[in-house]
C-alpha cells in the first residue's frame, strides 16, 4: 500500500471500466488483478456476472475497500442483462457510457486516483443510447467540460502523439491548421511535465510529406507552416526537433533524444510504436483534469469469451495511471 506523502491514508485506488461487456474486459480485468494486486491498487466498475465463470470477485461498496479486497474489487453496476461474449448487446449501451461517467465522477471527487477505460463499441452504444459521441476521447472531454484533449499512444520505448486522428489521409493537409498543430504540441509539452516528471521536454516533430518536405520538391506544408510555427515556439523556450523525416526518426538512436514524437497523421504515429510494442501500447488522453489511460485494442468480440486474451497492454495502462495520477497528486501537494 502506497502513502500519500502528505497524509497517513492510502493513495486512492484506479478506476477500472467494465467497457464491452461482450468483448474482452471482463477477462482481462480479472487477469491484470492477478498481475497487479500487490503492485497497483484498482477496482473495477462493472455487473459482477459478466465475470468469466470461476473468477472470484469482492463486491465492494466504496473504492477504499480494493485497497484489503483478496479477490478482483467489483464496485457493482447493474447492466440488466446477462454476457453473451462476442455478442453486443444494444440494451447494454447506456449501462456502459454510465459507468465511464461513474468512473470520472469518483476521480473527480477523490475517490480515485485516475481513470482507466476498458474497450467500447461505439457503434453500440450509438444503436443502444444515442451515444453522439466518436469515442471514449470525446465523451471524456464533454464530462471534462469540453477540454481541449490529445490522444498518446505510449510504450516503455516511445511516445507518439498523432496531430490528426481518424479522417482520410486525403483530408489531413486541410485539417492541419497552424492553431492545431499549436495545441497539440502545447499540450504534450505540458503532460510530459506534469504527468511523466520530465522538467524540460524533449519533443520531435515529423513533418508531412516524405523527408519533411525536401526543401518545397515534395510538399510546401513545412516551409509554409510547420517550420515558422516550430521557431517561433522554440523561441519561447520549447525543445523542439523537426520537422524531420518521419522515415529516420524512430530507430532507436533518433529515439533517445526526445521524449515524445507529434506525427502529423494517424499511421505515421500508430505504425512505429505498434510496431515496437504491439500488445503492451497504452492509450493516454491528455489535456483532461484526471488521468485516462486505456488498453491499445478493441474489444476483441472474436476471441471474447475464450480466454485467450492478452492482458499486457491493460497492464500497462493501469500501471500507467497509477504513475500519472501519482505525480498528479504530488503536484498538487507543492
């Protein structure tokens, strides 16, 4: 059990959502508490019988309690209707989104140290509630009042932090504005402070187009824009590299002189770290005020239900929100 350096009561515990009940949460919430129960203190938000068959649970009643649980701590959430793996359910949607707002409401309050969100369907959700919402990203940022939030894809080995997110390659130089570039970079600068102590961040930024550009021969989008933004914010004291080839920035010697990379587009960032770390990158939303990590995958409806999945990338993300909301907790207390 850890202690708060400022008082005698245990850090809170993480919030853990159920996500899909139909996909692989439930397993593999069962298996990261068989890994982490000495190590991480978490609870899960969720209907105990959606459990596998076998796996022992303590319901608990308040999230205190995961700190003594023996057994996988259930803070319990009535979804209504039985599991069936690999099998959405549309009356389950609102259950889902519920216990997501559940889980931030608790950390906002205290009661938990940070937010850790299993896989969703989002197709469900919006067939089952309405969810208006793309994902978990933007439902988070709406409980957080409409903060302005960057998606992290993170291992041991890299940080990447995508500008653009999940629209066509075709329609990325349009929605690559200088304001959002700005702001990306901003706060993944600020996160890297708050949430992963390093005290003057080193960040490289790709450029667009293959070798960043080639000096207008290939794409004028770092002379016009990417460049003059990167000097004026190294003028107010960034530690910026780029924009660089985005082919020669990720072999192990071009990693170790940053601490996170900005990609201009979803693959750009995604292919390099899931090629380094497949099954353990973490997904970590930044500019919210509370910590969400979450595992790198979907909700796996094939394999749901088998047992066969992977719990290292939810691992991960719970060992990552204890980190995080740790230092989170230790800035306040300066």
């Amino acid at each position: 059990m850890t202690a708060d350096s400022s008082a005698s009561a245990p850090v809170p515990p993480v919030a853990l959502t159920m996500g899909e009940p139909a996909g692989v949460g439930p397993e593999i919430a069962a298996k990261a508490f068989a890994v982490l129960k000495e190590e991480v203190p978490f609870f899960l938000i969720g209907d105990p019988r959606h459990l596998p068959e076998g796996i022992a649970f303590t319901q608990i009643d308040h999230p205190t309690e995961a700190h003594s649980a023996e057994a996988l701590p259930v803070l319990p959430h009535d979804f209504h209707t039985p599991r069936v793996p690999g099998v959405a359910q549309s009356e389950q949607a609102q259950a889902v989104i519920d216990v997501i707002a559940r889980a931030v409401e608790l950390t906002q309050t205290g009661e938990a140290l940070a937010v850790c969100t299993n896989p969703i369907n989002k197709k469900a959700l919006k067939d089952g509630a309405g969810f208006p919402f793309p994902g978990h990203t933007e439902y988070l940022s709406h409980l957080a009042g409409d903060a302005d939030v960057v998606m992290m894809l993170a291992c041991d080995e890299l940080r990447v932090v995508p500008a653009t997110i999940h629209i066509a390659l075709s329609e990325v130089p349009a929605a690559l504005t200088r304001e959002t570039l700005e702001q990306v970079i901003r706060t993944t600068h600020a996160a890297l402070i708050r949430d992963f102590g390093h005290t003057a961040p080193r960040i490289a930024v790709a450029g667009l187009n293959p070798h960043a550009g080639e000096g207008g021969a290939m794409g004028m989008e770092e002379i016009d824009m990417i460049t003059p933004l990167l000097d004026d914010l190294r003028a107010q004291g960034l530690d910026l590299l780029g924009p660089l080839p985005a082919d020669t920035m990720f072999h192990a010697s071009a990693r170790a002189g940053y601490d996170a990379a900005v990609c201009m587009y979803h693959d750009q960032a995604l292919i390099p770290i899931k090629t380094i770390d497949f099954a353990g990158g973490v997904n970590v939303t930044l500019g919210l005020p509370f910590v969400r990590t979450s595992p790198d995958h979907g909700t796996a409806y094939d394999i749901a239900g088998t047992g066969a999945a992977d719990a290292t990338s939810l691992i991960n993300a719970l060992r990552m929100a204890h980190q995080m909301g740790l230092a989170r907790r230790q800035e306040s207390t300066t």
